[in-house]
C-alpha cells in the first residue's frame, strides 16, 4: 500500500535532484543546456503529478 511517507520522501528526492539540474544547466553551455533544461522540466512534472497523487491520498 502506498504511504504518505514514501511518496513525500520520493517527492523530496526529486526536489533535491531538479535543484542540482538546475545548478548544472547554469553551468552549461548549449546543446548540453538545453538537455539539462528539458530534463528539469520533465522532473518539474514529475514532482508536480505525485504532489497531485499525495493530496488525493
């Protein structure tokens, strides 16, 4: 069964891991940036979908 537990520490993970792709694709330079960007904003919705699912939990 899932718990409010594990998916808020999952949700934390990825807020700590969107941060260090954040501060990496500061550091780059293009086409490594724009990988880094597109990444950051596929975790952004990830992080965004499982906030849903903990609120509906």
């Amino acid at each position: 069964m899932l718990s409010k537990e594990k998916l808020q520490s999952c949700i934390q993970h990825c807020q700590t891991t969107a941060g260090d792709i954040r501060t990496m694709a500061a550091d780059a330079q293009n086409p490594a940036k724009q990988s880094l960007d597109q990444a950051y904003s596929s975790i952004d919705a990830c992080i965004k979908q499982c906030q849903d699912a903990l609120n509906k939990i």
